[in-house]
C-alpha cells in the first residue's frame, strides 16, 4: 500500500532545470574561416581571332579588324597546331579581307566589301568549298574580269592563288595559304653597286593627316590607317579599330571612308555612317574618339 505523504522521485519533473549537452562551439569563440581562393577573382580576357590575329574585347560576336563571326571561326589544333588559315582578298591598300567556306557575297554590300563606286552592290560571289573557290557575276553594272578575261554574268570560273580579280575596274588580288606573296620583294642578283644617273628627286606627299602632335604623310590614291602597323598611318589608340578606315586623295578632291570600325568616326559634329565615301576639306575635323585630325594639302615641289 502506497504511503501517500511518502516523497515519491518523478521520472520526469516538468519544472527540474535540466542540463543538456554541452555546446560543439563556442557562439562567442572568432572562428577563422578558409583563405580566399586564387579563383575568386575571375579576369576577362580578350578573344584572339583565328584568322588575323587581332585581340577583340571580351563579348563581341565577331572580329574587329577582319570581320570573322567567331561562331564561325576554325580554332586552333588543342596541341598548338597552327589554325586553320583562309584565302584573303587583297585590295591595292594591303586591306585583307577572308573568304570563309560557303558562299562569299562581293560588293559594295556583302561578306567582302570593296568600297569603290565601280563596284556594284550585290557585285558578284565566291563559293568556296573543300578549297576550291568558284567565283560568279551577279549580273553587276560595270562587270568582272579574272586576268584580264571577261566573266559572263552566271558564269563560274575556278581561281588559283595570285589571279588579279577585277571588279568593275577595281582590281584585287586572291592571296591561297601556302603560297608565296605576289609583293615579295626580289633579291638582286649581282652584288655590284649600280651607279646612279640620275641623282633621287625628293618627292612632296601631295597631302598630310594633322593632328595630336603628329603629321602623317598621304600618298595619291588610296590610304588605310588604324591602328595595326600593316596601315598607311598607323595611329596606336585603343579607340581607333585595326584596320579603321581609308583615305583617298583624288584628282577631284580628298575622301573619307569608315570601313566598319567598331568604335565610328565623327565628321565635325556628324557621325558617318560605314562604308559611305565621303568628300572632305581641310577646313573639316576628323574625330576619332578624343583625337582630333585634319587634312592638310601640299604644295608640290616647283610650285
């Protein structure tokens, strides 16, 4: 018989302080966390392109200079092969321009423009498959010739490396991987010294790009400039595109052409639109971010 006044132990006392199991850590204790990583800092690097060569800023979708679609574009080999090289197009100012696989539009308008009035728009096209490049008329204004023969509009004729192609009277030249360059300086074969009989007449470049300090002489004819060296004027700013534009000192006055530059050219207080052949003076400012250019004509020796 249970004794009621008896103290009985509970099992459980709801109000007994009860001491659980020690803490793991210490909240108070400064707990010293892991060293940063080299990788937390991630460094944006610039996108080589395949074909010229030319660094581009990180996220653009094609290359600055040559104009390649780096979808499109054939990598290098992952063990340090060279990459794969195209055909070029190369115009009379030392300009290139790649023809890609497929089908190449030509004209004043295409995947090869030629900035020319003789040129037609939709001029004419080269397919090129498995390396064999195939070029045709598009029915153009003022035709095309391969060495001199006249290509019917519609008809194909395959190019080999070296053959001058005129377009509408603007002549380029097909360049092939591998084969030797067609302005490769001869070596002279006799080590004598030829005697001079006539002593070198100094020649006055008829027109001279002004600006920033520098002046930069412009021969008759056609000028590249931008900022890669293999330009007429070469101007080093990272504003100014590999190949930027062209110059052209004409019979019938100075013209300025923005071939597609990435970052544009601005004509006193007007930007130009791409590949638009303009008439310039040397009363006008030639803006190219923040270096200001103009043109200056020469006086010719005897004048």
């Amino acid at each position: 018989m249970s004794d009621a006044n008896r103290t009985q132990a509970l099992s459980a006392d709801p109000n007994r302080t009860q001491l659980g199991a020690p803490p793991s850590m210490d909240p108070n204790k400064t707990v010293m966390g892991t060293a940063p990583t080299l990788n937390a800092t991630v460094t944006i690097k610039p996108v080589q392109c395949t074909v010229c060569k030319t660094f581009n800023p990180a996220g653009v979708m094609f290359c600055v200079d040559c104009g390649l679609i780096f979808d499109r574009a054939l990598p290098g080999d992952a063990f340090g092969a060279p990459a794969v090289q195209l055909p070029m197009i190369v115009e009379q100012s030392g300009r290139e321009q790649p023809v890609r696989p497929g089908l190449n539009l030509i004209g004043r308008e295409g995947d090869v423009m030629l900035i020319d009035g003789k040129v037609s728009r939709r001029h004419a096209q080269i397919t090129s498959t498995d390396g064999v490049l195939e070029l045709e008329d598009l029915g153009s204004t003022n035709g095309t010739k391969v060495g001199g023969a006249a290509l019917a509009p519609g008809e194909k004729r395959t190019l080999s490396g070296g053959d001058t192609i005129s377009f509408g009277g603007y002549e380029v030249r097909l360049s092939m991987p591998g084969t030797a360059s067609a302005n490769a300086t001869a070596v002279i074969s006799s080590n004598k010294t030829a005697a001079i009989a006539v002593p070198p007449k100094v020649e006055i470049a008829p027109a001279t790009l002004v600006g920033e300090g520098n002046e930069y002489p412009l021969k008759a004819g056609l000028n590249s400039f931008g900022r890669k060296s293999d330009n007429d004027v070469s101007i080093t700013d990272p504003y100014i595109s590999g190949k930027h534009g062209v110059i052209e000192i004409a019979a019938d006055g100075v013209f300025f052409t923005d071939i597609g530059s990435t970052n544009g050219t601005m004509l006193n207080d007007a930007k130009l639109s791409p590949n638009m052949r303009t008439a310039i003076t040397s009363e006008d400012v030639i803006r190219l971010g923040s270096l200001e250019f103009r043109i200056r004509m020469n006086e010719k020796a005897g004048d």
